[in-house]
C-alpha cells in the first residue's frame, strides 16, 4: 500500500485548490484560466480534460463554497439550545466566519457583480440563497414561529447584510448587531 504522505494529489483537487484561493481573493471575473493552472502546477489539458471549461470550474469553486457553508452553518440544527437560540446561532456562526483573517465578503455576492442573469454564477447562488432560506424556515418552523416564510426571508436579508457589512465596513461584528435583529424578529413572530 501507497503512503499517503508521498501520494501526489490529483489535478482535480489543485485545480479547485487554486481557484479557491485566487477567484475567492481576487474574483471569478478577473482571474484567468492560466493563472489557475499555474497556481495549480498542471498543463492546461488537465483543466480542459477536467473541468471542460472555466464556467465549469467556476461552478465547482462556488458548489465547494456552498457546501463548506452550508456544512457550516447546518451545525445550528443539532446544537444543544433551544429552537429559537438554534436560530441565532447561525449568526454566531456567520460571525466566526468573518473574523477568519482571510474573509473577503460573500463569495456568492462577490461572484455575482459582473455575472448575467442567466450564468452558472446565478444558477448556484440561487441554490445557495435557497438553501439559507430554507435553513431559516425549517428552524423558525421547529421554534413555531408564526409566518416561517416571511421570517426566513426576513433573516435571509439581515445575513446578507451582515456579510456585506463585514466585507465593506472591515466589521467582523456585523454578524452580531444582526443576531440582535433576528432575536427582535423572533419575538416578534412568537
């Protein structure tokens, strides 16, 4: 059997390793192909054998992001607390997000400035948007809250807000003004 201490790691994995890195610093729009690759240390084949396309790639980049904050963030579901604290934890854990040194915003936000409306970067935004959404619902309807929907939509907008806040204004604490938001929204659906 291999070591896997000296198993090269596979074209895939650096290809979505330095797209990670460079379209999360510095953006989906302005880093090129072949700055990947290089980063990547492969041939161009690697990525076209692989991915078919940039698009392609970026779709990968942001399904990992949605899948790291999604997995993230679905943690609220099984913590101990009650159900409305399971709620505002979801802020508490957007907020560990931002004050990570190597935060810069959204990545769904930051990939969607230059995107058409009918691209691969709407197209998993909007999976991860709904995705956020629901995650409020289903737990604002475990706390039985009145109007699940309309509250979901409401916290989805002060997590948007919270996000961009602490890209924009350099405020990691953005996350916590608004889980003081989300807790006058939750008593006030009670």
């Amino acid at each position: 059997m291999a070591d896997t201490a000296t198993r090269p790691i596979p074209a895939r994995q650096r290809l979505l390793e330095a797209a990670d890195e460079l379209f999360y610093a510095e953006g989906v729009h302005t880093v090129g192909i072949d700055r990947v690759i290089e980063r990547a240390g492969v041939a161009k084949a690697s990525l076209y054998s692989t991915f078919g396309s940039k698009d392609a790639l970026v779709r990968a980049y942001l399904l990992g992001k949605h899948d790291a904050i999604a997995a993230n963030l679905g943690r609220a579901r099984d913590l101990p607390l009650s159900p409305e604290e399971r709620i505002l934890a979801v802020f508490d854990l957007l907020g560990a997000m931002h004050e990570a040194p190597t935060f810069r915003g959204c990545p769904f936000v930051n990939a969607s400035g230059d995107a058409p409306d009918d691209g691969t970067v709407r197209e998993v935004s909007t999976i991860h948007r709904d995705w956020v959404r629901g995650l409020f619902r289903e737990l604002a309807t475990d706390a039985r809250l009145r109007e699940a929907d309309a509250l979901a939509r409401q916290l989805l907008l002060l997590y948007d807000g919270a996000s961009i806040a602490a890209q924009l204004d350099r405020d990691p604490a953005a996350a916590a003004s608004a889980r003081r938001a989300a807790a006058a929204l939750i008593a006030a659906a009670r």
